[in-house]
C-alpha cells in the first residue's frame, strides 16, 4: 500500500482568511476596532510596539509576529520569567475569529445538486476544502428521496470508504479547526481523538491505515498551542504524542506533499524532524512542494535543503490544487433506483494530483 503524507503550512488555510504570521499584527488590528471584547489586544499591541524599537538598532521583520514573539520570549525567559499565556490566548483568539463558519446543510432537507455546498451552505472555497478532506477519505455521498414524489429533497448517507491502494495521513503545522469542522460535517461518530491533537478517522473500521490528523503545533479549540517563536523546543514536552505521530507518519512516507509551507529559515524543528524521518525510512519516492512564491525566495530555500532527486517545487496557490481536486469528484446521477437520485464519489485524489502536477 502506497502510504502519501500531505505537510500542510499557513498557507494552506490563508486562502480562507486565517492570517500568516507577516498578517497576524494588521489583521488583528482590525478586529480589536471592529470587537469591543478583543480590548486586551492593546496590551499585546504594548508589547509589541516595544519590541519593534529594536528596528533602530537591528535589521528584521518588525510586522512578523513569529519574530516578535520569538524577541519577547527570550526577554521574558531570561530576565523576568513571566508567563506567556497573553500571548497564546491573543493568538488563537485571531485564529478563531478569522476562520470562517462551516455551515452544512440540514441533511434531511437538501435540494438539487447538492454536492456543491455540502460542506457550507454558499462557500464555493470552503466545500473546496471539504472535497479535499472527503478525497483523504475516499468517501462516497448517497442522496435518497426522503419523499419519492418530491425528487428535489433528499436525505444524505455517508457511506464507509471503500479500500484502496493509498494510504493518507496529515501532519499540519496550523492552529485552526477547519480540518475539524470538515471531518465533523462528515461523520462525527467515525472520528475518533486517539490522543491531544491527533484524529483519527476510520471509514471502514480495522483498516490498516486509517486516515490520521496531527496537528503538531496545537490547536486553538483548547488553546494549548506552541507559539510561533524560534525555540518551540521549550513546549515540545506538551505534544509529545502529536509529535511522535507526524515522526511516524513522515518516516513510513513513499511520497510527502507540502502545501502551504514556505519553509521560513526560523524553523528549525520542522527542518530537523524532516532530515530525521527521511533518514530512517527506505521507501521515499518523491516529494512535491505547492506553495505561492511571487519572489522565488521560497523556491531557493527549498533548493537549498532539499537534496533528494525526485523532488519537484511548483508555484502555485492552494486554491488551484483544492479546485482541481474538487472537480475531480464522480457524480452518478442516471440508472439508480427510484429513490436514490445522486451517488458523489471522493475517491480520486491520486489522479487529481497527477493532474495538477502535469498541468
């Protein structure tokens, strides 16, 4: 069985608002004028404003909150040892609020081709998303006439996936509940928390490899996340199973797909539990790198600290790989029985992803 990891960075759910880190500071401006109970932003912006007085003296980025947090970590350590839980509740409120609403249908009472918003009723983005983590599944959607008079209402089945050849697994370096929301829409009995932060969904049950979500840096539904800053290696303690799981995933990999991720030179971990995974395994086939890069600084950097041959870098944004995925989705809609209307198969992401590789 072919065993394919996607590595999903903040790029991957920019496309839905949730700011990278060179946004975070200007996006949540904006939200501390527009939500009164955002007001203790100001004493983060204090912070933060300190912190970019170092522009007079030293060259950096001083509207990336990675780098910012990663200076005010270090005087805190050093000097005051004072609590950075302002900081990480600042971070996923931002999150939290820039996500968008997954808002699905009523199940029972869905009409006409209703695989278009099945995921958010009027977000052609977000069901994009959807199709992606319902292709991870493999699964299929059946549409059955809840009253055979009235073919326009439907009541939707998720049936079990089908077996296959590939085996998929997902290590995302994101805070944010989109993967959640989706898996949630889907089936919330079928999905399983095995641990803090990995999920584990089994659509035919005993599988040998059924899809896992490790989200490795937290998540915002509980607010224990690692914040962005250089020395993540201080709350590694805190995730040591999540951790674990995306050095197990990566090291069993014939193929690893990074989305998103524009391999920033301040993190390191990421760099090293690559080099690490790939070190012990035997059976790596190829890795594809998608990830927007107008300047083509991302490009070099991947150049730079990837060696292995079959290694391909394409400059495209996450919305074109989601589209092309969705609209690889089967629809059967002729030949079923009298009740059954429409069957929507999410089992071809193999050929979807060859066909944007091509493309």
């Amino acid at each position: 069985m072919k065993r394919v990891v996607y590595l999903l960075g903040a790029g991957f759910s920019a496309p839905l608002g949730i700011p990278i880190m060179s946004e975070f500071i200007r996006k949540s401006h904006k939200l501390r004028r527009e939500h009164s109970e955002f007001a203790y932003f100001d004493d983060v912006f204090k912070e933060i404003k300190t912190v970019q007085g170092t522009g007079n003296y030293f060259r950096g980025e001083p509207f990336n909150i990675e780098e910012i947090l990663s200076i005010l970590e270090m005087s805190r350590r050093l000097d005051e040892g004072t609590s950075f839980s302002l900081f990480e509740r600042y971070i996923c409120d931002v999150v939290k609020c820039c996500t968008p609403k997954i808002e699905p249908q009523d199940l029972k009472k869905v009409r006409g081709n209703w695989d278009s918003e099945f995921f958010s009723i009027g977000s052609g983005l977000v069901n994009s998303y959807g199709c992606f983590v319902a292709s991870l599944l493999g699964l299929t959607l059946q549409g059955r006439n809840v009253d055979v008079e009235t073919v326009v209402k439907q009541e939707i089945e998720v049936l079990q996936a089908n077996p296959r050849e590939t085996a998929y697994s997902v290590v995302t370096l994101n805070y944010d509940m989109v993967l959640d929301k989706i898996l949630s829409v889907i089936k919330g009995q079928l999905v399983e928390y095995i641990a803090p932060n990995v999920i584990r969904y089994d659509g035919m049950k005993n599988l040998p490899d059924p899809l896992k979500i490790v989200k490795v840096h937290g998540s915002v539904e509980d607010q224990s996340i690692i914040p962005p800053t250089f020395n993540k290696g201080l709350y590694l303690t805190d995730l040591p199973v999540a951790w674990g799981e995306a050095f197990d995933a990566l090291k069993r990999a014939n193929e690893i797909r990074i989305i998103g991720y524009s391999l920033p030179n301040s993190d390191a971990y990421i760099q090293y539990i690559l080099k690490g995974a790939i070190i012990q395994q035997q059976e790596l086939e190829q890795v594809d790198i998608i990830c927007w890069d107008p300047d083509g600084k991302v490009n070099q950097r991947y150049q730079t600290f990837v060696s292995y041959p079959n290694f391909h870098f394409y400059n495209r944004k996450t919305e074109e790989y989601l589209e092309i995925v969705r609209a690889s989705l089967k629809v059967n809609s002729e030949r079923l029985s009298r009740d059954i209307r429409r069957i929507v198969s999410f089992d071809h992401l193999e050929d979807a992803h060859k066909k944007f590789c091509a493309e």
